[in-house]
C-alpha cells in the first residue's frame, strides 16, 4: 500500500518521544495502563486499508442470503408441517437468526466502511485501527518483544504479539479470550497480497527500530507460510463451489416441481417418490437400472432436502476447492451410485429409498480423508481438526443406525467410496501429479465406481417387497379415506342447508344418499386395489375394512320411503335387510377394533 507523509510520532513531539523511548527494554519505564493511542497515518508512514474482497468481504455477501435462507426453510417446513401453535413456535427461531446474523453483518460492516488506514506503521510504532480489533490502540517498536503472522484457531489470518511486560503494566485476561501482553489482530479484512505486504513492512519497520539487532525476524510462523504458499497455488477461483452450488439448484428444482405437480409440501408418499425416480430394489431387480441415478436428486420432505443441502453446501465447496470441478463431481456421483447399490442390501429391500445423502456422505468421506491421504501436502490449519472430524461423522453415522427411518447403508456406501477416492484423485495443488496422472485416475476412480455398482446390484438378494405393488396400495388407501372425507364434507354442507332453513330433511334426503352411496363405492372400489403380502398383520383389518365398506354400500343403496306428505324422516324401504346390515356392521366394527390392536401388537 503506498506511503503518506512525514513521521508523525515526531510531530507529536514529546509524547511520541516518550512512546519510542520510555518503554525501551534496555531502560526502565512506568508502565501503562493501557496501550496508548497512536495518531493516524501521516506523511512519512505506511497504512493499510481493509478491502471488501477480502476472506470477511466475502463472507460479509454471503451472511443476508444465509439468513434469508434460514428464514425462509423455517416457513417452508411450518407449511409442509403445521405446528400446533403455528408461527408461534417459529417466531423465537426466527428472532434469533436475525439477531445472530444481524449483529454478525452490522459488526463487518462497520469495520469494512471504517475510515482511513486499519494498520499504520511508523518509525514510532504501529497503530491499530477498530477495523482489526475490538480492542484498539497503538504500539511503539519497543514495546513489542515478539511478532508472528500465523491462523487463529477458526482459520483466518492474524498477528500475534507479545509485549514487554514494563509497557504492559498489570497484565489480565479478557472475558472473551486473550491477554492484555499478547494482543491478536485479525488479517482477514486484507487482502492476500496486502498481508504480505504488511509482513514485509513490519519487519523492516522492526528491524529499523533495533528489536532484532542480532538476527533477521522470523515474524511469519511454518504454518503461515504453508497456508499462504498453499492458498497461492489454489487460486482465487477456489473460493467460488460453482458446482456445489448447479448441484443444489438441481436437488431443489426437482423438488419444487414434484411438489408444484402434487399441489403442495407435505411428504411425500412412496407412489410419488416412485414415480419420480426413487430407489427400490424390486423395481432395480426389474431392469431399471437408472433408479441409482435418480434417487440422488429425488426428496421426501422440507427438511430432508434441507438439511441434505446444508451438509452439501458446506462440506462440497470445500471438497471442490481442493480438487476441482470435475474431481468433485465423480465423487459426488460415484459415492451416490454406490450409496444407491448399497441400499439394495439393506433399506431399498423393504421401502422406497430417495436423498442425496449417499452422495453428500461420499463428499464428506473425500473431505475426512482428504487430511489424512495428503496431510504431507496440506498446511496444519486443516489437518488439526481430523480426529474431531472423524468423531463428528462417526456420531453422524450412530445417529442414523438408531432411527430405522434413516437409509444407513447409503451412507456407509457413500462415505467409503469417497474415502478411497479421496486417496486415488489428486490435489489441485499437486500441478506435477495432476497434469501427468489425473485424467487416468478420474477414469480408474470412475471405473471402479461402476464395477462396484455392478457387483453389488448382481449379489443383492431377492427383494422382500415388491415396491411398485406397496406404492399402488398405499396410493389406493389414501385415495379410499380421501373418499371418506368428501363424503363427510358432502353431508356437513348439506346439514348446513338444513339448519339455514333453505332444504327440509325430506329434500336433503336424496342428495345426501345419493352422495352416500357414490363416495361410498369410490372408496370401496379403491380398497379392493388394496393388496399386502400373505404374512403382512394388516391383512386381516384390510378385510374387515372391505366388508364394512360393502355393509355401508348395502345400507346408503336402501331406498328410503315417507308414509305421507307430512313425514320428513322417513324408513327404509326394506326395514329387515336394513336391519340386518347394520347388525352386521355392528360385528364387523368390532372385529376391526380387534385385528387394528392385534396389527398394532405385530
């Protein structure tokens, strides 16, 4: 960053004299209270601005469109699934998302629009602008015992300096973390290229103030320099998962038209993910092989799709950061497919299986593994934290194992295929190892991705429910107590005409049977469509159900008959068939009472 000016501790006079000598090491000083406060850059000093396309810049764009996000998820999922108070619940959610995000996007807008220099060097000392740090204030050369460029422990940038313990005076901890002689400033307002520019600059500065007078300092530690050697050969492009995010607009497209086409967000039933691609394995076993495909980009329900595309988002721009586009997206798909295949065995035998979560837990297993395969190559800032990772997605996957709603074999196939192929793709950084060997390798990863589909499709066994059927039944029973509820809405509209003095009950009458018994065929022809298997325990209360509907259709076709002009309720036209229906009703409500406990119990 260009320079400005003459020195301006010299045209302080005294008390910039007093800063660069009083607290000198080698002479005896009152110690201060608190770091004294600089003047601003001036000509003869060096300044550095903070930039918006900084590492904060950029998160700084990001934050409103994650907490829109948040915000609108949380209405989506009140829709798709009304709670029992209604936005009630949601209102303390929504608060404090806006609080958190809100202070985090008010809190780096403030420190982006400061004004003037965040940093000045002079041969005084250096000054510390609000920009940086919440705790701003100015340091002569001779008061700093140490410097070093190093990554605070959540990634970013920052410098870490010690102080004499004379300019200090009563040293204290802060609340929030931190010591009064070890100040941190945070770099992550800079540039890339403007932090190493500060590097240079503070070291000449300290250097020309005789901190070092024996030695060169080694102001940047090994691992700053392996990250910023590292992030160098990344790139600026890294930083933008293109992918990750046409992934994501592919997974919510096709939710939003299979929910446009049912007329709503609610979950999903099997017939509709089977329609639209879901996985199971009768229908596999059928031939129809591009089930593995689909069911990556089908959902159930808000929050499945949700939180799938949360992990993607998170873990998948990283993943594609380090390996590229194109790497990333054989992982993706490979540990989808093999997720998919894994299913037959398992979940995909008895339900329709959907989600990209095979798929997701493959990026993952990359990402895990990823510190582990090339931890020789990667900077310390991301291996640190691989025993913490493999805990997290070791609970993920004991969460899953517990909740036999959750497809586990997915993930257990998926996660695998991206450990291995974590370890056979190569960095992005690896320009030598990528130029000569990474086309063979993605095709030896694709290769073995597809031999192991095929293998575990041949050696799946048989499956246990024939998932087509299941659907068609399933689709048939809700059409059946659909029936049940027009016919209901049917007779309360027609009771209402009643009450409002517009229909007698002798003119209702016919409507309200004639409504009667077509609502009730309808619903009994769509139980007929109802077939389970030979061992499944609601066979019996499904034949219960049957003859009572066909009992109810016996009854509402039973004429009724007024003895005169006067009689409003009328009688049956045959009075012991009628009895003798609802006789036979009465039995088969009760047994319907008791095979529903005994299925129950089963």
């Amino acid at each position: 960053m260009p320079g400005v000016g003459a020195d301006a501790l010299r045209q302080k006079g005294s008390r910039a004299s007093a800063m660069s000598s009083s607290f000198s090491p080698t002479e005896p000083g009152a110690p201060a209270e608190d770091p004294p406060t600089l003047p601003g850059a001036t000509p003869g000093e060096q300044g550095f601005h903070v930039s918006r396309k900084s590492r904060s810049g950029r998160m700084r764009r990001v934050l409103p469109m994650t907490a829109l996000g948040m915000i609108v998820a949380n209405l989506l999922i009140q829709f798709a699934m009304p709670m029992p108070h209604g936005m009630a619940e949601l209102l303390p959610t929504q608060i404090l998302f806006l609080l958190v995000f809100g202070y985090a996007y008010w809190r780096m807008t403030r420190r982006l629009n400061a004004p003037g220099p965040a940093l000045v060097f002079g041969p005084g000392g250096m000054r510390v602008g609000a920009a940086l740090t919440s705790r701003p204030g100015a340091y002569p050369w001779t008061a700093i015992e140490s410097a070093e460029l190093s990554y605070a422990t959540r990634g970013y940038p920052v410098l870490k300096l010690v102080l004499d313990p004379r300019f200090v005076g009563e040293d204290r901890k802060y609340f929030l973390g931190g010591r009064k002689s070890r100040p941190v400033i945070a770099l992550s307002y800079f540039e890339p290229g403007v932090i190493e520019q500060i590097a240079q600059a503070l070291r000449a500065y300290l250097q020309a103030a005789g901190r070092w007078r024996t030695a060169p300092a080694a102001l940047q530690s090994e691992a700053f320099e392996q990250q910023t050697a590292f992030e160098a050969r990344l790139g600026p492009e890294s930083f933008k998962p293109w992918l990750v995010l046409c992934l994501i607009g592919i997974n919510v497209l096709v939710y939003l038209l299979m929910a446009f086409s049912r007329g709503g967000f609610a979950p999903f039933p099997s017939d509709v993910l089977l329609r639209w691609g879901g996985n199971a394995a009768s229908e596999v076993q059928r031939g129809q092989w591009w089930r593995l495909f689909t069911a990556m980009f089908v959902h159930e329900s808000v929050p499945h799709i949700l939180f799938n595309m949360i992990g993607l988002l998170a873990f998948g721009a990283m993943v594609e950061r380090f390996y590229g586009w194109r790497q990333t997206l054989l992982i993706y798909l490979v540990a989808g497919l093999v997720g998919n295949a894994t299913s037959l065995h398992y979940g995909a035998q008895h339900a329709v299986s959907v989600g990209a979560s095979g798929a997701i837990y493959g990026v993952i297993g990359a990402w895990v593994a990823m510190m582990y395969w090339h931890r020789k190559t990667l900077p310390r800032t991301y291996t640190r934290y691989r025993l913490m990772m493999v805990l997290y997605v070791g609970n993920s996957l004991l969460q899953g194992f517990s909740n036999p709603h959750i497809d586990h074999a997915a993930h257990v196939g998926g996660l695998l295929s991206g450990i291995v192929l974590a370890g056979l793709l190569s960095l992005r950084t690896d320009e030598t190892r990528t130029r000569e060997q990474g086309r063979s390798r993605m095709l030896l990863g694709g290769l073995g991705g597809t031999l192991a589909v095929a293998l575990l499709v041949a050696l799946a066994p048989p499956a246990k429910l024939d998932a087509l059927a299941a659907a068609r039944t399933e689709s048939a029973l809700v059409r059946s107590m659909d029936d049940l509820r027009d016919i209901g809405a049917s007779v309360q509209g027609m009771q209402a005409q009643i009450h409002a003095g517009k229909l007698t009950e002798r003119q209702a009458q016919a409507p309200i049977q004639g409504l009667v018994l077509t609502g009730l065929q309808r619903a009994h022809e769509d139980l007929q469509r109802v077939h389970l298997a030979p061992n499944d325990p609601r066979g019996p209360m499904y034949t219960d159900l049957r003859e009572i509907y066909a009992d109810m259709v016996g009854l509402a076709g039973i004429p009724t008959v007024y003895r005169n002009a006067a009689d409003t309720h009328g009688e049956p036209a045959d009075p012991v068939e009628a009895l003798a229906l609802k006789q036979d009703l009465d039995m088969e409500l009760k047994r319907l009472k008791h095979d529903a406990a005994a299925a129950r119990g089963a």
